[in-house]
C-alpha cells in the first residue's frame, strides 16, 4: 500500500453558518500498488476551491446536480495533476490532466473516464526541456512549467526521453545539434518535425551551417519522413506586428513566462556573452547598459 494524505469533511454545518476551517481535517490514507484497467494514478498538482462547495456542506445541496459531501469521506472538486501511472489508453505517465471530480488528497487512483488531458499552447501536450544543470532542470519544471528536464551531463539522454516521451517524440525545438539531437531524432515518430533554430554546440568548429549530420541520422529523418526546416525569425518579418499582439495577450494571461539574465555595465558585455555561450545564463541573457 502507498501512504497519503487526505482531507476529509469533519462535520455539517446550519444552512445559515459560516464555514471555518475546522469543518474539514487532514487524515492519512493509503492507495493499492497495482491498478485495474481502465484505472490512472495521479499526483495532485492544484486544487480549485470554489463557492458552489458551501452547497456540498449541506445533505440537501438544494441542486440535482450538486451531490453533498459525506462526513468523514473525502472531499472532491476540480483539480489539476500528472499522471504517475496508467491503465487507461489514453493516458500516459507525465500527462498533464484536469477533471470536476478530484479528490482532495496527493496522490489518487482514479477512473480514466473523468479525466481531460490539457493541451499547452499550440497543442503540445507534453513538454520535456533538455540543459546542463540542476538547477535549471528545477527551474524550467517549477518556474516554467515544463513536465520533465534532462540534465544531459548527468543522465542518459536516450533513457530518460524514453522514459518521459515513451509515446515518440513528436516536435524538436533544436538550439543545440550535434550528439544531443542524434538522440533526440534517433526517439522521433514518423511524419514529426525538427525545428531547426541553433547549432550552440558546433559554433566553435569550422563547420557550416546548419552542420552536417551522422549518415544515421540522415537515414532516419528520411526514413520515417522527418522534417527538418531552419527557422530564421528575419524570413518572418511580415508576421512580427501579429507575433508580438500574440505574444502579449499571453504574457497577459499568464500562458508566458519570461525570464532574463541581466548583467549591468557595457564593459561587462564580453563577459556576459562568453557566460552565455557557455550556458551560465537562466533565461535571456542581457546587458544593462544604463538605467536612466
């Protein structure tokens, strides 16, 4: 058995009381290990606390719809969290989900029937981030919002993209090329897409652009139809006035999260760029030139 925690409604109220947090207790539970088909463990990310609960509080919701809470049985509503484990087709371990019906507690095995995968902009349903540090593996999952990190000089670049993308990879966002992308192209699926933006690992050879590829992966992006297009943002320069019109309403929104690395001083701009180069920066990296 898998030990949580949950939490539970301790005790009704008049129709006409207020609320108080003593309505409610946290208690320890515990989940089976194995899971029937159709079946989905998930870790609770967010939960929603909403009005239309006090309605739950009551044995008479006053609503059809509405079914009350019992005392001492756990509390549900809306919520967010990612899979863990699944016997239900059409979920896999690190989708992210949502559903109406989520039980209050942090980790749960639940019917995958009342879930909904969240598609994150542009339809990405899963995103799995690639850099050379811990603490940027931690800040792109907890700042970001990326489902997955790979350190890549630590870990097993083929393992753990397996392990996170065991469905095949789908989009590449290429900044870095050389081994890196052998990999990540080697775990592509057919008809998929490299974008190709940035080669930062083979800038230092006298190589052209974009660097030739291993004969393999040659063969497998035309075996299984990959495509590979460069992307360079001055060919887009008819789009920028619509670009930058989407790229506030989502900063607005909180779908964006911009980041930077700002040095100040303009003597310090040698500096910054080799810092950057090497991959010392989180984010944008800038020169502050002046303040004023």
């Amino acid at each position: 058995m898998v030990s949580i925690q949950q939490v539970v409604l301790s005790s009704r109220l008049g129709k006409n009381d207020e609320p108080v947090a003593e309505n409610f207790r946290m208690e320890e539970g515990c989940l089976p290990e194995d899971l029937q088909e159709g079946q989905v463990k998930v870790r609770t990310r967010y939960l929603s606390v909403d009005p239309y609960m006090r309605c739950r509080m009551n044995e008479d919701t006053g609503v059809e719809y509405l079914h009350p809470w019992q005392v001492s049985r756990v509390a549900d509503g809306a919520g967010v969290g990612v899979v863990e484990e699944s016997k239900d087709p059409m979920f896999q371990k690190w989708d992210i989900v949502t559903s109406f019906y989520w039980p209050w507690q942090t980790l749960a095995i639940v019917d995958g029937k009342i879930l909904t995968k969240i598609a994150r902009l542009e339809g990405c349903s899963r995103v799995v981030g690639i850099c050379g540090t811990d603490e940027k593996c931690l800040f792109l999952v907890s700042k970001i919002g990326f489902d997955a990190t790979i350190n890549y000089k630590k870990d097993d670049i083929a393992k753990k993209l397996l392990e996170y993308c065991p469905g095949g990879v789908d989009v590449y966002f290429d900044n870095v090329g050389g081994h890196i992308s052998d990999v990540v192209i080697s775990q592509m699926n057919k008809n998929s897409h490299v974008i190709l933006c940035g080669q930062i690992s083979q800038y230092n050879k006298d190589v052209p652009y974009p660097p030739p590829l291993p004969s393999q992966t040659e063969a497998i992006l035309k075996g299984r139809n990959i495509t590979r297009e460069r992307f360079t943002v001055i060919n887009y320069s008819d789009k920028y006035a619509m670009a930058l019109v989407q790229l506030t309403q989502w900063l607005k929104e909180g779908k964006l999260k911009v980041y930077e690395t700002a040095v100040k001083g303009l003597e310090n701009i040698g500096a910054a760029f080799a810092a950057m180069m090497k991959g010392d920066n989180i984010g944008k990296q800038l020169v502050l030139v002046s303040e004023e």
